[in-house]
C-alpha cells in the first residue's frame, strides 16, 4: 500500500525542472565552482525569476539552489563560515519570495511547496564525480560534509529536504543518519547508470531498501537520470521501499523521479550533446505514472517547458 503524505496534494505531484537549466537560458554563465549557487552571491533576482518560471507553468514545488552550495564550497572561494551560512540560508528565502509572489496572484491554488536541496558530494569537488560515486573518502568526511549544510536548511522554512542525485551507498548510508536527526520531511534521489544499478555500480534495489525504515524519509526516487532507465527503475523501487507497520502491514514510500533529457553531459568540456523534445518528455512522463511514480519532475536540460508539457498530459487534479 502507497500513503500519499499529506504534503503533497495531488496525484501525480508535478515539482519543477532544471535551476540551471533555466538560469542558462535567462543568459547566466553558470561556468564556476558554485554553478547556480553562485547567483546567491551576484544575482538573487535571477534565482526567484527563474523559479517563478516554473510555478507559472504549474509546478507545485521549486528546489532551492543549494545543489552547489556547501560550508566548504563557499569558504574555499574566499568567503567566511558566517557568510556562507548566509548564503545557503538566502537560497530557501528566495524560493519562498518567489511561492510568496506567486501566491498572491493565485490565491485560489494550491500554495507551492519549498524543497531545499542537498547535493552529493560530488558536486562540491566539480569533477564529475557526482556521476560517477568514486569519491574515495571516509563515511566521517561524509558525514561532516553534510551535517553542517543539513542543519542550517532544517531551520529554514523550506518544507522539507530534497536530496538528490546520490551516486553511490556509501554517501546514501550517511544521509539516511543524517535525515534522521533532522526536523523536516525529506526525499532522496540517486543517479543511475542503467536500468539496475546507481552510479557507482550498487544495485538500486539493495540502496532503497537501506531507507525504507526512515520515517523521516517520505520518497525515494531516481533524478539526473536518462529517461529510457526510468519505468524499470521505478518497478525496482516499488519492490524495496516497503515498510512493515506495527499492524504487520507493509506501507511503501512514495516514488519520486526526475530524470534529465536523456542528452549527455560531457565534464571536459561542459558541454550537452542531444536532444529531447517537451511532447517526448510529456509522453514518457504519462508512462513513469503509469509504472507507479507519484512525484513526477525534471532535472538537467528540462525547463518550464517541460514541465508545461508534463502538467497538461499529466495532471488530474490541479
């Protein structure tokens, strides 16, 4: 049995797309260390336009631009522990500002969710190694990566915490200690290489199962994905997410995913190769609900348009 959280108030629940996606596509050179992260420190406005963006096309949830952000990242770069805290805190009141606005044009709506967003490891070092896992550090190194950022977004109004792009167990054994410890809801997404494994060759089936105990936990998925791995990912993540209740009845998490547009990034030269067309991606997202996703969005190279597309093939209760 599937329990929908009472956060999410629809089925299918439609969140948003690429931050940088569509921050590229305002005209922002996002070719830095800190990728989006780096417009909380030159360009706020940039951010709440870009996840208005995607509420006015219907997503009912933005995810803050702390993919990038992190003590370390931000302190690395030149910035003190106070100022980086800072600017992790501004990416959840940006995204409010922006729910905020749109609210107040569309009273009569659902209001829109804030997820803030824990990057991987790997996003941090900028080396690629987000696809990839091979991080070769301890579970403490982890754990203290994490811990600091994780606190100060749990005191945020964000709504809850999403996690996303986790390449490898070892990082994914970590963050489930950590969401434990934590105030808010949260989801947590891997990467994967193919229609079994994540990233760093672990089965999917073997990862899921490591979470499904968290309470605190209310998704499990699959993001910055190709597409054509999707519906196969989604039966393994049906199978081992179950919950045994003290009723000795098994609940199961919701299923969350967003993959990217199926086009391949390329780390040496930051660059996108191929193609995948809005109509394509609203098709394929019809096919994720009917496989059993009930959290449905985008990643990398899937703007508003994408999401447009998957909320008018997809939605029925709006």
């Amino acid at each position: 049995m599937q329990l929908r959280h009472p956060i999410f108030d629809s089925f299918p629940f439609i969140i948003d797309g690429g931050l940088a996606t569509q921050l590229e596509a305002q005209g922002h050179d996002l070719n830095h260390p800190l990728w989006s992260a780096k417009l909380l420190l030159d360009n706020p406005q940039a951010i709440i336009d870009a996840h208005l963006a995607y509420l006015k096309v219907g997503a009912k949830c933005i995810i803050s631009a702390t993919y990038q952000a992190s003590i370390q990242g931000f302190t690395s770069l030149g910035l003190s522990v106070e100022a980086a805290e800072d600017a992790i805190k501004l990416s959840v009141e940006l995204a409010r500002k922006a729910v905020d606005l749109y609210h107040q044009q569309h009273p009569d709506k659902f209001k829109p969710l804030v997820a803030a967003s824990v990057g991987p490891y790997g996003a941090y070092l900028a080396n690629g190694s987000e696809y990839t896992g091979d991080y070769q550090v301890s579970d403490e190194e982890l754990y203290q990566f994490h811990a600091k950022r994780l606190k100060i977004l749990s005191a945020t109004s964000a709504d809850l915490l999403a996690c996303e792009t986790i390449p490898n167990q070892q990082e994914a054994k970590v963050l489930n200690q950590l969401i434990a410890l934590q105030n808010k809801p949260a989801w947590v997404c891997f990467s994967c290489r193919n229609e079994q494994q994540i990233s760093d060759g672990n089965l999917l089936a073997d990862t899921a199962k490591l979470l499904a105990q968290n309470d605190n936990i209310v998704a499990i998925g699959v993001n910055c994905t190709s597409p054509q791995y999707i519906p196969a990912l989604i039966s393994i993540l049906r199978q081992n997410t179950s919950k045994q209740s003290t009723s000795k009845q098994s609940t199961s998490k919701q299923i969350i995913v967003y993959p990217n547009s199926g086009e391949r990034f390329h780390a040496e030269t930051k660059t996108w190769h191929g193609t995948a067309e809005p109509l394509e991606c609203a098709n394929a997202a019809k096919e994720w609900i009917e496989a059993g996703a009930t959290i449905i969005g985008g990643c990398c190279r899937m703007g508003p348009l994408h999401i447009e597309a998957i909320v008018a093939k997809c939605m029925i209760a709006k």
